[in-house]
C-alpha cells in the first residue's frame, strides 16, 4: 500500500548558479521559489493502479521521485508498505562504462537484493530484457530503448511491494511495451500498488482504477480514469480560452469557445434510417450538426469512438481527412462521415465530437462534446467474428 499524506516540494531557482553563491555570502535572496507539488494527498491500496496525468511541469515526476525517497518532501509524509522500485529518468543509477550484467548486478544491489538473491534471479532478469550478447557489452552501446529493457527488467524483478512507472517505458518498441505491460498486471494481481505516469490516455484507462489530474503541482480531479481524462481533455482546451468566453446555447453540453455548436449527433443505418443500432460489416454514417453562433473559417470536426471500458477504439478529424469547414453565423449544416462498412465488433459504444481549429483541440476548442451519442453494434448475416474490429480475410487451404 502507497499512503501520501499532505506533501509538498519547493525548489528554489537561480538564473545562473554564482547566484547561489552571492545568495549565502551577501545574505541576500537572489532565488525564485517554484512548488513542484503542493498539498498532495492520496492512496493506492494493495492490488490497485492510481494513474498520474498532467501538462508537462505538472509535477508527475517530482511526485515519484518523493514516493521513492530520491527527493524529500518539505511538509507531509508518504507511507510504502514494503518495497518500492521502478522507472523514473531513463538510465538512472546505471553506469554507461559498464556492461549490461554489471548494471544488473549493481542496480539490484541498490535495489536491496543480497549477492545470493542477485545470483538466483540473474538468468530471470537477463531472458526477460531479451538483449542476447549486448548483456556482456558497455551501456553506452545501448539504444535508449536497450536501457529501458534493462531498467524494467531489473526493477520488476527486484520482489517490490510498491512500483512506479514514469514516461520512460514508451521508448520501447511495442513488442516490448506489451510485454512490460503484462508483466505490471501480473504484478498488480500479485497484490502489487502501482503509479502510473503516462501521456498515453488508453494504458491510463486499460491499467489505472483511479487517476489523479496535476497542474501546477496541485491535484485538480481525482476520480475514475475515463472522468478524469476527460477533465483533462477540457483543461487542455481551456487554456487559450477566458471565462467570458465559455457561455451557454442551446446545444449539447461541452466545453469551448462556442462560437460555433454541436447541436446534434446522430447515427444512420444502409437505409439511412436513424438508428441506435448499427450491424457489423454494413455502410453507416454519422452526421453531426453544427449551428453558427459566428462566422468562422478553416474549422476542423473530429469524432473518437470508444467502447464501454472509455477506451479510444477509432478516431479521425477533417484535418487528417484533407476537408476544410467554413460555418456562417446563424446557418446550420451537416457534416457526415459515411463508412462503406462499419466494421466494428459487437458491443456498445459511444462517440465523442470536438470543433477546433488546427490539427487537434489543442489550438483553439471550439465546443467538445463527450459522449454526444450511445450505440451498439451487432452481429448481421456475416461469418462470426470476435474483437473489436471486423476483418474480412480470404482463407487458403493448400495441400491435404
């Protein structure tokens, strides 16, 4: 179990460093105080995942550098029941001149692990980074994405109660990823605590049971992952938009300037009959209805589908597609995106619409609707399938 009580981290920060020298010997404050962290509270219990998500210089790092005793909370206290290890900065603790077993063997030992305890897991620990003969050669042979399998491999295998996870691990190639990926379940299961840090909104909401939002060091939501995710969604797109400019219509909910509106979203059959139910395999379309509280130009309309666990299943907008939109004041129009087949597995579903400009609502958001139509797909006439998507595979027996 991870218990955080109250901390807080203040860094002092010198335009150049002879400024701390002339800070100690004229008694003189010549630094700017920064709160990396402020006030922080929270627990993650034996068996589950707390996410930490946030703007870069949220403070995501600072805080697993105080739950692993690299950095020292000013006020507050933090409580590890056991052991605690995992990836901060790529690379830390490991020396580049040495080779790859060398690492092993010194990091474990840092880790906590006796020589005989290093001894029995060695082989363990090298299988798993699947480095073949680059475990005998110096670090600074290494790739980043070698270094990271030497880290996880290391740090997983080191018998932790607790287990951090920083930006570090999306170096690794996917293969890779999956792999650390599956290794971290088996540890949660094992009734492991985790933190999480990532940018990656999906492995937020397939590992975490609870996410906590930062900004500015300070924890603005905490909740579950898809709500939390989606109030970060909501901070991104506010950040270049004042209060005056966030005001009520006759639309949707959502979020955004609002100067032009998501009225509706709605969902058409092959027939183009509206509908809540769409059949695997058949054409279909999304119409999504804008109204024009003023004129804008060179808009972009973007939608994300997700499934029933808030996971991000397909997602598109006008930028990626080559279409511009132009909406004038007053006028309504339909937008449509027409799918020849709708290839998505049964289940149930829901979509997300977002109005910006640029390339995504990072920009200028315009209004952002989450979860602006629900639907479920079913199976038709066509061979069973299982999964998220419809595939349609020619087989070829030969031989017999």
């Amino acid at each position: 179990m991870i218990s955080v009580q109250n901390i807080s981290k203040t860094f002092k920060l010198y335009r150049k460093p002879s400024e701390r020298l002339k800070e100690i010997l004229f008694r003189q404050c010549r630094h700017k105080k920064f709160d990396a962290v402020k006030d922080l509270s929270f627990m993650v219990p034996s068996g589950k995942t707390l996410g930490l998500i946030g703007e870069n210089g949220a403070g995501k790092s600072t805080v697993l550098k105080l739950l692993t005793g690299v950095l020292i909370p000013d006020t507050g206290t933090v409580h590890i029941s056991g052991k605690i290890t995992g990836l901060l900065e790529l690379g830390t603790g490991f020396n580049h001149e040495f080779s790859g077993i060398d690492n092993i063997i010194h990091n474990a030992t840092y880790l906590g692990l006796s020589r005989p305890e290093i001894n029995r897991k060695l082989d363990q620990i090298i299988a798993f980074t699947e480095l073949g003969d680059f475990i005998h050669e110096p670090l600074k042979t290494y790739s980043s994405g070698m270094i990271m399998r030497l880290a996880f491999s290391v740090a997983i295998h080191a018998e932790p109660q607790a287990f951090v996870v920083d930006e570090a691990l999306s170096v690794g190639d996917a293969y890779f990823q999956q792999k650390c990926m599956q290794k971290i379940r088996e540890f949660k299961a094992g009734g492991g605590s985790i933190v999480f840090v990532s940018h990656d909104m999906n492995a937020v909401k397939v590992l975490c049971d609870e996410a906590i939002l930062l900004d500015h060091g300070t924890a603005i939501a905490y909740g579950e992952p898809e709500t939390i995710i989606n109030a970060y969604n909501r901070h991104i797109a506010r950040r270049s938009i004042s209060d005056d400019d966030v005001r009520a219509g006759p639309s949707l909910n959502g979020y955004g300037s609002r100067q032009v509106l998501i009225e509706s979203v709605t969902l058409k059959d092959e027939h183009h009959n509206e509908t809540k139910i769409l059949i695997s395999g058949k054409p279909a379309d999304i119409v999504i209805t804008l109204k024009g509280q003023a004129s804008m130009e060179d808009l972009t309309l973007g939608i994300v589908i997700r499934d029933r666990f808030g996971q991000d299943v397909y997602g598109t907008n006008s930028h990626y597609l080559k279409k511009k939109i132009n909406v004038q004041q007053g006028r309504t129009m339909d937008i449509v995106y027409s799918f020849d087949q709708f290839n998505l597995g049964p289940g149930k579903y829901s979509i997300t619409a977002a109005i910006h400009t640029g390339a995504s609502h990072v920009d200028q958001c315009v209004h952002w609707v989450d979860g602006c139509a629900v639907f479920e797909t079913v199976l038709g006439d066509e061979p069973f399938f299982a999964g998220l998507i419809r595939l349609t595979p020619k087989l070829h027996v030969n031989g017999g």
